[in-house]
C-alpha cells in the first residue's frame, strides 16, 4: 500500500501525512523498538488522553494495524521476562462464600463495577481459581468488571477484551475483506472471560447479566478508547459448555474455529475447536464493518 489514504482508529482520524510519519518513524526508529516508536508518534502528534499522558498503548495497535496492512514495517519483538502466563497468587481473599440461591430479580439492579486498580488481585485470582481458562493478561485494548448484586454480593466477572485475527466462520458471516478486516478488527470486542462464581446459584442469572452488559460497555469503550465496539463476539468450548446463556441473550451461533488459537497469526496452535457467538450491536452489522469507518453505536439502539 504505496498510496495513504486517510484512516480512522480509535475515535482519530489520522491523514495521509501524518500516516507518512509514521512509516517514517517506523523506519528511522527500527532499532528502538516498537513501544518507543509509537511513545514518538504519540509525541509528533500531540496523542494524549484528557490527563495528558500518551496514547502510547492505542498507538501500538494502530501501528500492528498499518502494518497488517502493508502500509509499514516493524521491528520484530524482542522477548524480555518469563514467557507464558504469571502466576497468581491465591489468597483466602477469594476463598468461597456462602450459597447464593434465589431469582434474578431479588438481586436487581445489577451492578457493573470497573475493575480499579485496588481490584486486580480479587479478579485474577477469581478467574485464575475458578475459570477452567485460568488468568491470562489481556492483549490489546481491554475492559474487566465485577458484577454485584443490589444487596452488594459479588456474582461475577466479566472481561472484554480484543478480537481474534481470523475465524472463517465469523469473516465469512460479515463477508469481508482481508482488508477490511484489517481496518474494522478493532470495532469488534471479544468477551474473553465471563465467570458466575461457583457458589452463586441462581437460574437465569448469566443471560441476564449479558443482556444487561451491553450498554455499559459501549460507553465505557467510548470513554476509555474513543470509539465504540458494533459486534460483540465470544469462543465457547461446547466440550464444557453449551452456550446457553448466549442463546437464551440472542447471540449468534455462527459454527466452530479451526481449531488454532484466537491469536494465531502462523497456524502454530493447535487446539480443540470452539463454537463462536456473535451479537450484533447494530442492524446493518455487515454493512457497518465492510464500510472505511462503521458509524458509531448508540445505546439508544439497544433498546
């Protein structure tokens, strides 16, 4: 891709010049790496959230991005740390609690809670304990919540996070193009760990908690990355599982994965294959993606 075009990412849009300097500074900057080249793009171009600090992390990913693209090249990654996934430590902080067993409605309204900072320990170490996934480190943009219950009781955990690269079953559903996807990924948001605490036992509960998710991770996507997700999608290993608090929130059965991880790029993962749900945040959901930069969505359409 020779010739720039403008591009939207991340609620920006970014001209053909300023695409330029940063083909620019992906070449003079090689030798630095790719967290210093996009901390100097953010610089160049006054990229900063409303407290003033860079963009650095959005910046990446659009970089990943314009690389997918063709439009630049970048440094290759160079390990540092232990590879794989951190331990967690297990505390009596998430040890059991008493049986929650009543209805839904006894437990309204719901409460979404961001996960602060002082909050990170409770939710690796619930996902780490008792999601058959374990706790992972979220790659990419990424929102994590606590769900409470009016009477305060904690019921679940929930983490949106970035999409899978490719799954045939769901790229061909929207009938896109490699370079579409390329472009639009991002409008797309993966919910990559969702856990009812195993003592809370309360029919229609996880349904219930997705349809009532939507609306505050659209706005809260919005304030935190300037734009707004329009598909929702989610892996379920049917082997464990059978999707039915998907189903009972009208998500989509859209068929299996492959088999390769959600991130596998190099068809190096071989894993056993998972159902895919989708759930469209719009009507026009495949028009929207097939278009240079989906119109954003508005909670108003959720209702």
């Amino acid at each position: 891709m020779n010739n720039l075009t403008a591009i939207t990412f991340a609620g920006r849009c970014f001209s053909s010049h300023e695409l330029a300097l940063m083909r620019q500074a992906a070449t003079d900057y090689a030798t630095l790496g790719i967290t210093e080249i996009a901390r100097t793009i953010c610089e160049w171009l006054d990229w900063k959230r409303s407290s003033g600090r860079l963009k650095n992390h959005e910046c990446r990913l659009l970089l990943e991005r314009l690389r997918d693209l063709g439009v630049l090249s970048l440094p290759a990654l160079h390990p540092s740390g232990r590879r794989g996934p951190r331990s967690v430590s297990i505390t009596t902080q998430s040890d059991a609690q008493p049986a929650i067993e009543t209805t839904v409605a006894n437990l309204q309204p719901l409460r979404f809670l961001p996960v602060q900072s002082t909050g990170n320990a409770l939710f690796r170490q619930f996902i780490q304990r008792y999601h058959y996934l374990g706790y992972r480190i979220p790659t990419g943009a990424h929102l994590r919540y606590f769900v409470q219950a009016a009477t305060g009781q904690m019921l679940a955990c929930l983490q949106w996070s970035s999409p899978a690269w490719k799954m045939a079953a769901r790229d061909h559903w929207i009938g896109w193009s490699s370079q579409q996807r390329a472009r639009n990924l991002q409008y797309i948001v993966n919910n990559s760990r969702f856990l009812i605490l195993p003592w809370v036992r309360v029919k229609g509960l996880a349904s219930s908690i997705l349809a009532r998710a939507v609306c505050q991770l659209i706005d809260d996507w919005r304030q935190h990355y300037g734009y707004s997700p329009v598909l929702l999608e989610t892996l379920v290993d049917t082997a464990r599982f059978h999707g039915t608090c998907y189903r009972a929130a009208n998500w989509i059965d859209l068929g299996e994965t492959t088999g390769r991880g959600r991130m596998d790029r190099h068809h190096r993962a071989e894993i056993i294959p998972k159902t895919i749900f989708v759930f469209p945040l719009r009507r026009d959901i495949k028009q929207a993606l097939c278009t240079s930069d989906p119109p954003p969505v508005s909670v108003a359409d959720q209702d």
